[in-house]
C-alpha cells in the first residue's frame, strides 16, 4: 500500500515546534507493507540532519516544501493582522504548488493522508483519490468551550478573539468534505459528536492517542519515603490559567497545620515555564515547592516522581503529557479536561477533580493509605498500555473495513 502524508510539521518523535509527535509515532508501528512519502512545510524547523534520521527511524520519504511566497511575507512584514479580514483561518488557504500536485498525482498513491484540520483545503487538491484526515481535534470545540470561561467574559479582547476564531472554524468545519472517499480521524470522543453536528455527513471516527514512550515497563510502582513526589507539570498559559490560580489561591490560604502536612509529607515540583510569580505566591505562604523551567527529557524526569497533578481549565482532544506520565506509571489527578478521551476510570485508574478545595482531602487519604493509590497509578498505567498502544492504533488506522477495504 503507498500513501502520501501531507502535513504543515515534519513528523518527530517528540513534539519539536508543532504538533509532530502524534504522526511520528502513527508511522512508526504501522502495519508492514505500507509505503510512506511525506511532503512537509516544515513549520516545526526540524533540521536537514534530523529529518535524515526520522527517514531512517520509520522507513519513510520526507520531501520539504516551501511555504507561499504571501505566507511567508504576512509572517515577515507582521502583518498577520490580515488575519481578522479573513473568512477562514489563515493555514487553510495554503494549497500544494501545481509541480508537488501533478508529482503526487503520478505517484498514485492507495491513499492521500493528511494531517492538522487546517489542512482540509489541501486534501480538496485531490478528491479523486481515497483520503484519510488525522485532525486530530475540533479546534471548533475547543474555542466554543472557551466561550463561557469566566477569563474570556471578564476580558474585552478576549472575548473578540474567541468570538472571532470561533467562526472561522465554524464555517470551516462546517465545510467538511463529505464524500465517500474520505474520513476523519479524531483523538476527541466530544470531537467527534462536535463535527458531526457541524456537518452531519461527514464519516468521522474516535481512535484512542497512542502513547509516545515508556522508560521502564519493568519498574515497580512505589511512592518515595518519607516524602511522596509530585510534580506539576506544563506551561501556566491559556489552557490552564483559571484552574491553577484556583489550586495556588487554595495552596496558599490553607491553615497552618494544613500546611505542616503538606511539607511533611510531600515534595513538590513545578515542570514548565511561566510558573515564578504562583511559585513565589506558595513560597511566601509557606510551603516548598522546586521549580525546573525545562528539562531535555520530559519522560525521563516525570519518572522521578509518583504523582503528576493537571489542572487544566480548557482543551479538547487528549493531553500528550498526561498521557506519558499515567503510561511511566505515575497516578495522575487533574480535571475532567485533562483526562479526557484517557482510557482511565476515577476512583480506579486516576483521580478526577473538579475543585481546588478538593485537593487537600485528596492528598490526604494518599498519606494515610498510599497502597491503595499506588495500585491505582498500576491499573492506568496497565489500561494505558493496553488501549494507548502505539501499534493497535496504527492497525485500527490502516485497517478500517467502512473506508480502506
């Protein structure tokens, strides 16, 4: 089988500049037989010498293709805000140049694969073919959940900008191609019920997000002595503004002796950046937290720890990192959006929160009977394993008998 993968980002085995862990890792465990050419705008500015080794690591053809020239002007002279004239967003009017169309065309691929919603007008220069299109989420969604936060209500600017990028996904979900020959490929179970209310015709499917990588399958899960490790970890940034000024609020305005147990008996460490003045709030409250702005392997030191907490106050799709810390075998808390679309069950595999005043009672009952959760980091990391895994997804992918067969 020969497919033809279109994508803005070149595919890598982590997310470097973009969205490009998500299809490395597609690629990699796809079924034996299947041919992959890439043509890449190469938004993530991978280099000549990297994109040799992802050649070599999935077995694949990664052709480079030039951004147009009024791309690279708006970007250049700053005039993006041409952006707020246009009907759609403004990755959406890219098109293949006429010499990579007629290239493809000749090739004859079984399959013209692409990848980003943004995308969609691409996979319109090829409406003979059979098509497969990895969104992988309703961005849609995403700016219609963003609609009533109290950030965007409070904020005139705000407000304008997601009012405004709503309907430009709007019109341009709604314009789906509907065809025979193409489904769409979502990472997002709401994703997909938002799509298909959008535009009812279009054949659209759920397949879990693989997990990217596992340092050790063989580790034994047990919290540290005397003190259990958490970490925090992501940029404090749009997606997670509101629910972590709510936990660094109830943090700090926590009772003494609340206080005293949290330092005696847990370890905190904040992974990302934007985090110094919540960091200074907590400090100055009184407990002690550590702070790493970034780290060169994000797998490697997630596992020197137990317990990841997540508070995210919007997103759609799943959440790579909470993904790679349940599969390493750390017990994830975090809100409904951070466990979404996870093959996870609160109370028994994670644990779901969705207020801050909750945390305390939660670490809690962890500091009086961490058996119990250490069994529950277990059993995510098990159903991770089995139903985020990196092959099974792939074959699901290649093998859909309503579309491929």
């Amino acid at each position: 089988m020969k497919v033809t993968f279109i994508s803005p980002v070149t595919p890598y085995r982590e997310n470097m500049g973009g969205p490009s862990g998500h299809p490395y890792h597609l690629m990699i465990e796809r079924p034996s037989g299947i041919g992959v050419t890439v043509y890449t705008f190469n938004q993530n500015l991978l280099s000549a010498e990297t994109i040799s080794e992802v050649e070599k690591e999935l077995d694949i053809k990664i052709k480079v293709i030039r951004p147009p020239w009024w791309y690279k002007l708006v970007f250049r002279l700053h005039l993006t805000f041409i952006r707020l004239l246009l009907k759609f967003p403004i990755n959406y009017y890219i098109r293949l140049p006429k010499g990579v169309v007629t290239e493809i065309r000749k090739s004859q691929p079984d399959l013209i694969w692409g990848y980003c919603q943004e995308f969609s007008g691409i996979l319109s220069q090829f409406k003979e073919f059979k098509r497969l299109h990895t969104v992988p989420d309703s961005y849609c969604l995403h700016w219609y959940r963003r609609l009533g936060r109290p950030l965007t209500l409070s904020h005139n600017s705000e407000y304008f900008k997601v009012v405004l990028n709503y309907k430009k996904y709007y019109r341009m979900e709604h314009a789906y191609d509907s065809s025979d020959n193409i489904w769409y490929h979502f990472v997002g179970k709401d994703d997909v019920q938002f799509a298909k209310r959008l535009c009812p015709s279009i054949h659209a499917r759920f397949l879990h997000h693989p997990h990217y990588e596992v340092k050790n399958l063989k580790r034994e899960i047990h919290f540290h002595h005397p003190k259990i490790r958490l970490i925090l970890a992501g940029r404090y940034d749009l997606y997670s503004f509101e629910a972590s000024d709510e936990l660094f609020s109830e943090l700090a305005l926590l009772k003494e002796e609340d206080k005293c147990f949290l330092n005696e008996h847990f370890e905190l460490t904040i992974l990302g950046k934007g985090w110094q003045q919540k960091i200074e709030e907590v400090k100055n409250a009184g407990l002690s937290v550590k702070w790493i702005s970034f780290v060169p392997d994000y797998i490697e030191e997630i596992t020197k720890h137990d317990i990841q907490i997540n508070p995210l106050s919007i997103g759609t799709g799943t959440k790579g990192k909470v993904l790679d810390a349940i599969a390493n075998g750390l017990l994830e808390i975090g809100t409904p959006y951070a466990l979404e679309n996870i093959a996870v069950e609160d109370g028994v595999s994670c644990v779901i929160y969705h207020e801050a005043k909750e945390l305390l009672n939660i670490f809690r009952r962890i500091a009086s009977n961490p058996t119990l959760y250490e069994e529950m980091a277990q059993l995510g990391q098990e159903s991770v394993l089995q139903y985020h895994d990196r092959r099974l997804i792939a074959q699901s992918l290649f093998s859909s008998q309503d579309f491929l067969c």
